[in-house]
C-alpha cells in the first residue's frame, strides 16, 4: 500500500539525512522526498512516499517519531488529504508537434513558462498520477528532460500538522 | 560571570553531571580538553591502549552501575576506532558520552588530517549526536547529551568538538535542566492496559514471565521478583537480563533462546499468557517468529520504546513505559485483586521439562568448560561482577553462573562484539573498588583487546581472567561441525600465543591449568593468594565441548537439540 507520511523536524543540519538513513538503514523504500522550511524557520516539513505492509507503516512511524530531531510524524493517506507535485517537462516542440504540445498542455491544464524555436517548457501541477498520465499521454521520443518535486501533501479540512 | 574556554568548558560539564571517571586516548585534536584535564583532579582520566577499549569500559562502567559512561576520543582514527564500542552500546541500550575530537571547524570539508566525518559515521550507531559549532551552545549541548543518553530507552550520544571551539572562549554557565519540544520519552504506562494485563494474567491458566535487560536498566530488579512471587508464575531471563530475578530462585527457569533450558524454551512456547518485559523478542531468544507465532498465545508487552512493541511478534496488550513505573503500578492491583487461577497443572508440565536436567554434562579427562564456570561461582560466592566476551564461554558463563542480582553480568547481547571482555572488567572494576570481577574468555575473544593488560597495569586492578582455551574460535567451530560437515573454515588457532609467559610480559601473574583436579586449586591461588594481583588463568579445556541445548537458526524453540542426543 501507497502511504504519504509528513514529518515535522528541527531545522538543523544532519536533520534530513537522519530521516533518509534511518529508511535505507532498515529497508524501507522512498518513492520520494521533498523537504523544506515552514513559516517557522526552525522547523522543517517533510513529506515522504512509501509503501508497505501495514506492519512495516506502523514500524516506520515509530522508527520516525524515535529520531530526536523528529517533531510530529502523519499518516496523510490515513484520512482525506491533498496531494500536489510539480513537473517540468522540456519537450520537443516542431512541425505538427508543436501544435499538439500546446493542445496537450491545455488539456492536463499545464502552461508553457519556457519556449524556444524547438522546445517547450511546460509546467504541471497534481497528483502523482497525473503527471505520469500526461508523460504517457504525449510521445516518448518527444520528451527531452523532467524533473519532478516529489510528492508534497496536506490533510483536508480541521486536520493539521503543527507543533 | 568568567570567560572560559571550550576545553575548560567540556571539563566543567563533567564536573557538573558529577563524572568521576573519564575512558579516554589522547590526540591532536583534544590536546586543548587533556590540558584542561591535567589542571584539575575532580574528573579522573582512564587511559586506555586502544580507544574501542576506552568506550568499552564507560558502557561496562554504566552498565554495572546505572549511571552515564564517558569516553574521550580525537578526532579521526580516536573516532573510528570508537565505533565498536559505541554500536556495541548502541545495541544493548547503555548510556554513554562519547566526546569526540573534530578538526577546526574551517577545516572541516578539506581532508585536513585526522579529519573524519564524526557525525555521519556514527548517526545509525547513536541514540543522538551534535557537531558542535559555536563555543556558545558546547555547555548546553553536552547537558542535551547526558540527558538524551540517560533518559527514555538510554542509548550512547556523541559529541563531536571542533580544535578551535576547544580555545574559543565564551561565559560559562550549565542549564540546570533541558526541554527538548521533539523529545519526550513516557513514563507512565496506561493505566486501561495496566488493568487489562492484570485481567490476563490472572486468568491464565499457563502463564509465564519473560523479560529482558530492560528490567536492568530501569532498575526493576525489586519490583520484578516482588511481582513474580505474588503471582506464583514462573519466570526467564534472557541474556541481557540474568540477574533481574534471582537465578537461583524456583520460579526461575534459566535462560531462554538458542541455548537456553529445556524448561524456559518449553515454557515460552507453550504457555497461553506471556507477560514480556523490557524485552524484544531478538531472534536469539525466540528462534523463528513464524514458528513462534503459530501458538495462540496473548502477549503482554512492557516496554519504554514503542519501536520495540509488535516489530518481530504482534502483541495483544501493548503496554509504553519505564519498566519499573509500570510494575509498581501492577504490583498496587494485585496486592487487592482476588484469587487467581490454580496453575499447578501447569507446573507439574514444567517439572517434568525440568527433570529432563538438559544442563547436565559429562566430566573427560580434560576439563570442562562447564565445570570451570560452576567453581568460579563457588569461589565467588556467587556475587562477583562478571564479565564475558563473545561465543561457546559467553554463553556456558550465561548458563552456569547463577546470578542473583542485576549488574553483576556484563556482556554484549547485542552486537556480539569479541573483545569486550577485558576492557569491561577494567570499567566495571573502577566502578565497585569493593567487588571481585572475573572476565571469562576464549583464546579468540582474548586476543581482540589483549593490550588493556597494560591498562590494567597502570591502575593496579585486581581482575581474574578465565580463558577458556580450547585451541579453537569454538562457537564457529560448533556451527561447522554441526552444519557443514564438520569442516573447521578458519577457526583453527595454531599460533595462539603463551598466554601465561603474555601475562607476565606484562606485569601480571598467569597460571596455566591442564588437569580438572587443578582447576580448584588454580582458582584459589588466584582469587585468595593473589587476591590484589592481575591473574591470567589460562584454563585448557576439552577442545570440541559444545554449547547446549541448541535451538538452529531459522527454527523454533521447541525444535532443540540436546547434549546426550549428540554425546
């Protein structure tokens, strides 16, 4: 099972890859990562993607809220929940393709933030899934470059992260 | 307020936390704290011939007493070479302080000399650990250390201090006490659970008790047998935990696990509630979880760390908190709870498991490492502190050593780090100035730390070395000979040294014994005639004795072999 689980830590160095060893240390998987400071500059929120057996999610919240640095830890997928990730994707953008790039682009509701003579940048913002559907939607052998943030996530409604 | 440097801080820190002892190496980048340490006579400075020994001997130091150890390394090798003994610590849950040498801070990054990545080499192997970067947090940072090492499920922190926060000066003042907001460890156990446990154990109707070195480091020790002995039940300990109950009580079953008793193993497999205590069903203790699993037992589990609660066996009534907060408030209920049930049925089983008597063993011409054990507890009166390396002797010494009381048993249950031995008689030896302490050994073990003979040297300790010399790396040479064929792989030692003439080399009395009628007498000379002396006894034993009973890895507990089936 898929799991979004949000850390809230110290910001303070070593702080992250505290987080990182303690999953390659006992196995668990990451799917991916994002990291950055809140309002409050001293801590730092964490969002992490994995998946796992019931057992493994419960032992890796505990191995999680064990770490000193760590402040709060959240299963998001436990309740109702937002996730967003961003993308940019550089594709070729010639002949006919460039007319299809643009129709695409609308469709998945992206924007073109970067255009030269051959290529788009296009920028795209939702689920997970929607962005791997849109990679499949559109020609491989078009695709110059992606890059992706890795899933970030919030609960819905009164439920929130704080210390 | 005064200025003080670094160095003079470190040393004021120690002095505050109330350190009387100080394992340590000394190096380039800690010469600014040595020179600290030379000006003043409150913090005594242990040195050590090899800085895995320093660390060693501030885990035995805390293990035999319940208070922090503290070791000093430089920077660089003084630092790897401390990582065995701090992983060592690490696995059996022993608060230390490690103070750690770092290069100066602007060098850090540039391959300066010495210079290791103190930090990240240690981060899986520590319960915490700083960098520390400006002189004005050093004193908070080291109360922050001391307090995360001792507090919760303890654990060894380390500091790591760059050369020039060491001379960087700064006003010097010590918290009286830390709040971290990410770190709060429970105390108290839920009081619902608590009662829901009481429920379960007096409605057993095979119950059995097992519990861990989590009873010893929470000092539980009193609450423990007050509550075994109100309920009747009987009870095991495992490796880390001898001790928390009298060995030598009826209710004790001995030890459980890959060689514990037929009646302990038996026992845990077959009862139908098990009360687990500060312990974490490691799997040398239960074999094969899915074996293990098959029994529809109720588990109760008290532990301080809620990681340990359902990792390697789900549990029915999970119970967070210090071991002996929880106890007394069990032992409140079931000093006005009613009747229990009757449970003879069920002791009338485990005698017939007992009356097996699988600790039984046959006496050779040579001597039996067994026999060895048993008349060290005799001379000792049972009450020494000791200490074991790693394989078959740490183990005949688990089995044949009863002990009675917490804190008289220190080896490394957990990481099995050869070498421990003889730098653990060293720190618990400064620890209890009044107690006898016997290192019990192999001619393997023996060898990986053999140079503290000279810190033993320096500081006069009266330690009794037990080598049990068997001429092989004999629990390795156990397992090939049941498993492969009896092909001894590498643990043949045929150049092991003369372990009397190494013992003399050194300043210290060594006796070599080969007869089993010389052992007695071997003993006495030692313990009584050289009462204040170093003693090496280099004890030859039969070469291929082995460890029994014997669960094989990957099996259950109940799957045991026994030492007349393979006599």
């Amino acid at each position: 099972m898929r799991h979004i689980i949000s850390i809230l830590l110290e910001n303070e160095a070593g702080a992250l890859s505290r987080v990182a060893g303690l999953f390659s240390a006992r196995g668990y998987n990451i799917e991916t990562l994002t990291v950055a400071p809140t309002e409050d500059m001293s801590l730092s929120r964490l969002t992490i993607v994995t998946s796992g057996s019931d057992e493994i999610i419960e032992q890796i919240t505990k191995q999680l809220n064990k770490l000193i640095d760590v402040i709060k830890v959240v299963d998001l997928s436990e309740a109702a929940h937002i996730e967003r990730e961003l993308m940019l994707i550089k594709v070729r953008a010639t002949g006919k393709d460039r007319e299809e790039m643009k129709r695409m682009a609308d469709i998945f509701r992206g924007r073109i933030i970067d255009v030269t003579e051959a290529t788009y940048v296009i920028e795209l913002t939702g689920s997970g899934s929607k962005l791997d559907s849109f990679i499949q939607a559109i020609d491989a052998d078009l695709i110059l470059e992606t890059v992706r943030t890795g899933v970030s996530g919030i609960g819905r409604g009164d439920r929130v992260l704080k210390v | 307020m005064t200025m003080m440097t670094g160095a003079e801080i470190v040393i004021r820190c120690l002095q505050e936390e109330k350190v009387d002892y100080v394992f340590g190496y000394p190096g380039g980048s800690v010469l600014h704290i040595y020179d600290e340490l030379f000006k003043q006579d409150k913090v005594k400075h242990i040195l050590v011939r090899h800085e895995q020994a320093a660390v060693h001997a501030a885990d035995a130091f805390s293990r035999s007493t319940q208070r922090v150890g503290v070791a000093m390394v430089t920077s660089g090798p003084g630092a790897t070479n401390a990582v065995t003994g701090i992983a060592t610590a690490y696995m059996d849950s022993i608060p230390l302080v490690v103070i750690s040498g770092q290069v100066p801070t602007t060098y850090i990054g540039q391959d300066a000399f010495q210079e290791c990545d103190t930090v990240g080499i240690t981060r899986p192997c520590v319960k915490h650990n700083f960098l520390v970067k400006d002189v004005r947090d050093l004193a908070a940072t080291i109360k922050k250390a001391f307090y995360i090492a001792s507090t919760g499920r303890p654990g060894p922190v380390v500091v790591d201090v760059p050369k020039d926060i060491t001379a960087a000066k700064c006003k010097f003042e010590y918290p009286a006490e830390v709040k971290l907001r990410s770190y709060n460890p429970v105390i108290k156990g839920h009081s619902g659970q608590i009662k829901k446990a009481i429920q379960l154990l007096l409605g057993a109707k095979r119950p059995m008790i097992y519990t861990g070195g989590g009873v010893i480091l929470s000092n539980a020790s009193e609450q423990l047998t007050r509550l075994t002995r109100l309920l009747g039940f009987p009870i095991t300990n495992t490796l880390m935990g001898l001790g928390a109950y009298p060995g030598t009580d009826r209710l004790f079953l001995g030890m459980p696990g890959m060689h514990g008793t037929v009646e302990a193993n038996m026992a845990m497999q077959n009862c139908d509630v098990l009360l687990a205590i500060g312990t974490r069903f490691d799997d040398r203790v239960i074999g094969n979880p899915e074996n293990f699993a098959t029994v529809p037992r109720k588990i109760i589990h008290v532990d301080i760390d809620p990681s340990s609660i359902s990792k390697r066996v789900r549990v029915d009534v999970p119970i967070v908190g210090n071991v002996q907060d929880v106890l007394d408030e069990m032992i409140r209920l079931l000093e006005v709870e009613q009747d229990k049930k009757d449970i003879s049925d069920w002791w009338s089983e485990i005698e017939g498991w007992r009356a097996r008597q699988c600790m039984n063993y046959a006496m050779k011409d040579a001597i039996m490492p067994q026999y060895v054990i048993e008349q060290l507890w005799e001379i000792t009166g049972g009450d020494a502190i000791i200490t074991s390396d790693v394989g078959q002797h740490q183990m005949w010494a688990a089995q044949y050593y009863k002990f009675d009381k917490p804190r008289r048993w220190l080896n490394s249950g957990g990481l099995g780090t050869m070498g421990v031995g003889l730098p653990y008689a060293i720190g618990a030896a400064f620890a209890n100035p009044d107690r006898q302490v016997a290192c019990v050994t192999g001619d393997g073990s023996i060898q990986m730390c053999i140079q503290e003979l000279s810190t033993a040297k320096q500081f006069g300790l009266p330690i009794k070395i037990i080598n049990l010399n068997n001429r092989y790396l004999g629990m390795v040479r156990q397992w090939q000979e049941m498993f492969y064929s009896r092909r001894y792989s590498q643990t043949y030692m045929d150049s092991i040294p003369d372990f009397v003439k190494l013992a003399e080399a050194y300043g210290h009395v060594g006796i070599r014994v080969d007869k089993p009628e010389d052992v007695v007498p071997a003993l006495k000379k030692a313990f009584i005639d050289h009462k204040d002396d170093l003693v090496f006894l280099d004890i030859r034993t039969a070469r291929e004795a082995n460890v029994f009973p014997m669960v094989a890895a990957g099996k259950g507990l109940s799957e045991m072999v026994l030492a007349d089936e393979n006599l």
